[in-house]
C-alpha cells in the first residue's frame, strides 16, 4: 500500500469553503437593510420623519418591512402635518382649516376626527367671544348715548320750564 495524494479531502475543504463564502454573502446581503433601519429609527425616535428606504429589492427577505416603515412614517408625517397646519391657522384666528383625514388609516384618522372636533370647539368659543365682545361695545355706545340723550333732554326740560 503506497500513500497516495487523495482530493477527497481537497475537494471537501473547497466545497465546505465556498459554501461559508456563499453564506457569508446571502447574510451580508440580507442584513444590509439594517445599518439604515437602525439611522431611519433614530429619527424617528428623535422625532424626525423625513427619511424612507429607496431602491427596495421586491426580492429582498426584508422588503416589506422596508415598505412598511416607509408607510408607517408617510401616516406619521401626514397626520403631524394636518394637525400642525390646522392648529395653526385656528390660533391665527382663521378657523375654517380642518385637518384632513384623507389617505390615513386606523387611529391617525380617528384621531384627526378628534381633532376636528376640538377645533370646531375653538371656533365656536372665538365666535361667541366676538359677539359677547360686540354685544358690549353696542352697550357701551348706548349707555354713552345714553346719557348723551338725558342730559340734552335734561337741558330742554330746563329751558321748557324757564320759558
């Protein structure tokens, strides 16, 4: 028996090599979404919405839920952006800015409509405070005419009587 050289092991080794060469690229390949989600989710925890995935792979294991933050922040800055701009236009005293609820779902549409209401409320308190402050200024002018009126009539009665 001669000890020959086998390729048996040889073949093995290059084989098993390849293959942790070939896994080794599909986890990188698959992981690579996460350095991003990781930066797109510090923003959002720093309340920042403005960052979304672009270029998705439909083929990638982790494309949906790449489309789904990308969809989950849309909500978030439309709702934010409806209820900032309505507010604003109510405390600039123009009421007839309500936030729209168009294209959101679940609880930031409920919560728009919640919204709605409280700024319906505002508005109407900023409409009776307006007659409340016309009804005064329309009795001050009547309490000045007022006695305007009794003294001018005060004076005829005077001159009357002295006649």
């Amino acid at each position: 028996m001669t000890q020959g050289f086998s390729l048996i092991p040889v073949a093995a080794l290059v084989i098993g090599l390849g293959l942790a060469l070939y896994g080794f690229r599909a986890t990188r390949h698959a992981l690579a979404p996460l350095p991003k989600l990781e930066r797109i989710s510090q923003r959002i925890s720093a309340g920042v919405f403005d960052e979304r995935f672009t270029g998705i792979d439909t083929q990638h294991p982790l494309s949906e839920l790449c489309w789904c933050v990308n969809d989950t922040l849309d909500q978030l800055e439309a709702y934010f952006r409806e209820v900032e701009t309505a507010f604003k236009y109510h405390s600039d005293g123009i009421y007839f800015r309500k936030a729209l609820p168009t294209g959101l779902r679940g609880q930031f549409h409920s919560n728009i409509d919640r919204a709605n209401v409280s700024l319906a409320s505002i508005a109407e308190q900023a409409r009776l405070q307006l007659r409340k402050h016309l009804i005064s200024s329309v009795h001050h002018l009547n309490t000045n005419n007022l006695l305007s009126n009794l003294t001018s009539n005060q004076a005829d009665l005077t001159r009357i009587t002295q006649e």
